[in-house]
C-alpha cells in the first residue's frame, strides 16, 4: 500500500504549549465516546474544565433533553501551531474574557459546547481544542473525519505559523471530508505594526487560493471573534436547512458585511 507523505511543519524557535490547555486523552476520549452527557446529569458542572485555565468553566446550559432545536451537534475544531491563540480564542468567544498566564498546561484535546441564537434558529457548536505540536498530531488527526467545520489559526505577529498553514491545509485535506467548513483566521491582530510578520494581504492571498473564508482576529481585544463563531454557524445551519428553505447564504460576503459594520477600518476587502 503506497504511504501518502505528510508535508513537514517547519518549527519556530518560540514554539511552546502556553496556548495549547487541554483535558488529558484519556478524559477526552471518554467525553468523545459519551458524546457529550446530558446537563440533566448530576455531575455535569463538577466536570473537567475543557481548557487549563483554572477559573474557566464553559457556562451551565439550562434546557430539556428533548429540545428539537438542539438534537443536532456540529463539530467545530480549533486548528494551528501552538502559540497561535486557539484556546485563548475558544475562551474569549465562550466567556467573553482574555486571560493572561491563568492556566495549567495539560496535554491532550478537550472540548466545550456552546448554544448560538442564528435568527430564529439554535446551532449548537461543540468546539474542540487541538494540540498544535507535532509529536500530539497523530491524536486530533483522528477528530478531522466527522468534524463539520475547522479554524485554522495562524499568530500574525509569527511568520513560521503563517507557512506552516499550508501544510495544515494537506492534513485538512487527507483527512477531513470534503464538505468540511474552513475558516483561515490571523490571530493576535491587535498587535503593533512593529510586531506584525504577516500582512492581511497575504492571508487573504492565501485563503483566496484554497478558496477558504479569511478573517483576521484578536482573542485579547476581541476583535472579530463573535464573527468568526457566528459565521460558521450560520454556514452550518444553511448546510443543513438551505436546499429545504432554498435560500441562500455565503459566507465570504457575510464575513465581509460583518467586519465592515463593526470595524470599516478591518474589513477583509
């Protein structure tokens, strides 16, 4: 059988698990397999936390187990080299707040649910955080095969994070279905322009290439993180509802009406 060679990603010399915070395997493979326990369950605000950050607990969900509207769990997953800001990202998007050297680092994958409102309409988001080291990515190429969406994360303040996305882009494609939602996000944009390595330019060239939406983001500022989430929801959504409603939805041109109204200044054009 002829062995399909992965593209090698090049290592920064500040490459460390800082932003990589995870439930052990063991405690995510469990939580995998019971595909996420009721919140009727008597344990489940006594869970692990889905990140290391000692204060984080993904907020308490209130509602019955019959609830039509979220029988159906899309499987969103946070992808990139560690250091890029994906749990601080899934943090600030599911609290609301950055913190700063607030955690423990564990190694592993874990995940958090969260309950989006899209018009007249509730998407449930179950997003899972991923190692970015190498020598975990044997461990999340197993959760590419069923997820529904994936946010690629590069830092743009590290240039070897920005190349590597190609690379990143190859696993994507060996391993996750073809109609697989791919968001490109540059994090950290609030950073000055002293310490920015990557322009816009060159993140929108690239996600222009793979035909993938681009948006840059700020887990610090907050800066179109709200988006990025809401953006993919409402793909998901459409997925499973447009051909019925025949509607119609892109969300290229979504992201691009968002970013314009909340920052003319960022906007992805």
């Amino acid at each position: 059988m002829k062995k399909i060679k992965t593209p090698v990603l090049a290592m920064s010399l500040d490459d460390n698990i800082s932003d990589d915070v995870f439930e052990s395997i063991e405690e995510a493979e469990v939580n995998q397999n019971t595909k996420n326990l009721s919140t009727t369950d008597p344990n489940y605000d006594q869970r692990p936390s889905p990140t290391g950050y000692r204060d984080y607990k993904p907020p308490s969900t209130t509602r019955k187990p019959s609830d039509p509207s979220l029988k159906i769990v899309h499987k969103t997953i946070l992808l990139g080299d560690s250091g890029v800001g994906k749990t601080s990202l899934l943090v600030k998007f599911d609290t609301g707040k950055f913190q700063t050297g607030n955690f423990a680092a564990t190694v592993g994958i874990g995940f958090t649910n969260k309950i989006i409102s899209v018009d007249d309409s509730k998407v449930k988001l179950q997003i899972w955080d991923t190692a970015g080291q190498e020598r975990f990515r044997s461990v999340t190429h197993a959760y590419y095969r069923d997820a529904h969406a994936l946010l690629l994360l590069y830092d743009v303040t590290n240039k070897v994070s920005f190349d590597n996305i190609r690379a990143w882009l190859s696993e994507i494609r060996d391993y996750a279905h073809e109609q697989v939602v791919i968001m490109l996000i540059g994090n950290k944009a609030d950073c000055s322009s002293n310490d920015r390595m990557v322009k816009r330019d060159e993140g929108e060239q690239l996600a222009k290439e793979y035909s993938v939406t681009f948006l840059e983001t700020s887990a610090k500022s907050g800066l179109n993180v709200e988006i990025a989430f809401m953006s993919v929801a409402r793909e998901l959504l459409f997925k499973k509802t447009g051909i019925e409603k025949k509607g119609s939805f892109n969300v290229q041109e979504y992201v691009k009406e968002q970013t314009k109204t909340n920052c003319p200044a960022c906007s992805t054009t």
